[in-house]
C-alpha cells in the first residue's frame, strides 16, 4: 500500500528530500505521494518531523 501525508504536513520539505523515488511534490496546502510509483518503503514517513506520514 502506498503512504499518505496527511493534514499535519507542515510543507517542511524533509519527505520531498528523502523520497528514493522522487515522487513526492509540494501541493497547495501539503506534499502529495503519487500512490501509483509509492513503492512503501517508508523512508518519507521515517524523515516526517511531524508524523504526518501513514500507510493508506
């Protein structure tokens, strides 16, 4: 299953940053994970200073 960021996303930029893959863009108002390339390694949610990152 592919990882969400959620409401908490504080636009830190640190998941962007440490994604492997690159998938992760800043969006209006938090970062998106393109769910169809998120392979769920979880590196995004392990660099999240806000625990603003979860499996779906």
């Amino acid at each position: 299953m592919a990882y969400q960021i959620s409401d908490a996303c504080v636009k830190c930029g640190a998941c962007a940053g440490a994604c492997p893959l690159g998938i992760i863009t800043e969006g209006d108002d938090r970062y998106v994970i393109d769910a169809d390339q998120c392979v769920s390694c979880g590196t995004c949610a392990d660099t999240c200073p806000m625990g603003a990152i979860a499996e779906a």
